[in-house]
C-alpha cells in the first residue's frame, strides 16, 4: 500500500514539473548566446564581383559572351526540317486572318470589327520574290544568285552564314530566324520561291538537278 502512495506522488511530481516546464515562459539565458547573423546577398553578390574583376574573370566572361554573339549572328541557328526538294512541288497560301477582337484607334475610334476577315494582300503588295536556300549548299547559292538580283527579289537562307555570302558575293542576304516564314508558308525543302498571285502567295519548291 505504501510503494503504491510512493508512485502515486512521484508520477504526480513529475506531472507537477512537466506542467510547469510546459506553462513558464522565461528562465532566463543558460550558457552563452550568439545572435543570428543573416548574410547580405547583395553584398555577397558583390564581393564575388569584386573578385572576378581582380582576376580578371569578368573580362573573360564578356568576351565569351560576345564571341559567341558573334558566332551567332555570323551563322545562326539552322532551320530544323528543312531539307533539299527532291521532287518538285507547287501550293498556295492564304494570308487572310480574322480579327479576334474590335481594333481600334487611340481615339476609341472602330478599325476593324471582331470577325471580320481581312487579306494583307488588299492593302500591300509583295513586290519581290522570296528566294529560300541553303547557304551551304553551293549549287543551291549559284541557282538563286544567278536568277535573281536585289531588284527583284529577296534571297533568304536556312542555313549558312549569310554575313560571309555578302561579304563574298556583294549583294544582300537574309536569314529566316527560327524558321519563322518557312514555317507560317509551309516550306519543307528547298530551294523554294513565295511570289505574290494576287490574294494569295504562290509557292513553289524546285527541283535541281543532281537532287532527284
């Protein structure tokens, strides 16, 4: 009976100073402290220049960085897909869009109204013809080279450098970044010729020989 009151008392101390543990909120600093130091990123941010600029890390960095800005605007990326025609092939396309939301003026003024479809074509002209090669492929360069001059036409490159065709040919090129009208007009091949018929553009993908 008496061990029974001894752990009685002594699970009710314990459950006294638990409690008590529980509830107290202050009893004071026991050992040392040390505040909680939070570094500046800007400042860490800094220090690393620093120490790039002293050793000359950041030079070298802005030279890669413009050499190979160099590199791409000398030779851009290839257009993915596209390949040389080995069969001839003509279609048309349709610049016409229809208007997804009321166009209007700075002065609230209705331009064209949700719905409506509108044709490029019936307020400009496409005056030269669209010349796509492959600036690497020599006889593709000579066939549009020899048929068509900056009067008449544009000729746009796929892939190859055409800053290095200017310099050598001295005429103007041009390069379809991303693929981006080859893409919009469907060309997968080349070379390949865009000239305007009347509301729509005539495509045509030419067949060289060698290339059958």
């Amino acid at each position: 009976m008496r061990r029974g009151l001894e752990t009685a008392a002594i699970v009710a101390l314990l459950s006294l100073s638990m409690t008590s543990a529980t509830m107290a909120s202050d009893h004071g600093v026991v050992g040392q402290a040390f505040p909680i130091i939070e570094t500046d990123l800007l400042a860490t941010i800094e220090q690393r220049l620093q120490r790039l600029q002293a050793s000359g890390g950041i030079d070298r960095m802005n030279a890669d960085f413009a050499k190979r800005a160099e590199a791409r605007v000398r030779r851009p990326k290839p257009v993915d897909g596209i390949t040389p025609a080995t069969e001839a092939r003509t279609w048309a396309y349709d610049p016409t869009i229809v208007i997804e939301r009321d166009v209007r003026d700075q002065k609230g003024n209705l331009i064209a109204q949700a719905g409506r479809t509108v044709n490029p074509l019936d307020f400009v002209s496409v005056r030269q013809a669209l010349v796509f090669v492959d600036g690497d492929d020599k006889a593709q360069m000579a066939w549009a080279t020899a048929r068509y001059d900056d009067l008449n036409s544009k000729i746009i490159l796929v892939n190859g450098s055409p800053i290095e065709e200017m310099t050598a040919r001295k005429r103007r090129f041009y390069f379809d970044q991303e693929g981006r009208i080859t893409g919009k007009l469907g060309i997968r091949h080349t070379p390949a010729i865009a000239v305007q018929d009347g509301r729509v553009l005539k495509l045509s993908e030419i067949l060289l020989k060698g290339n059958s």
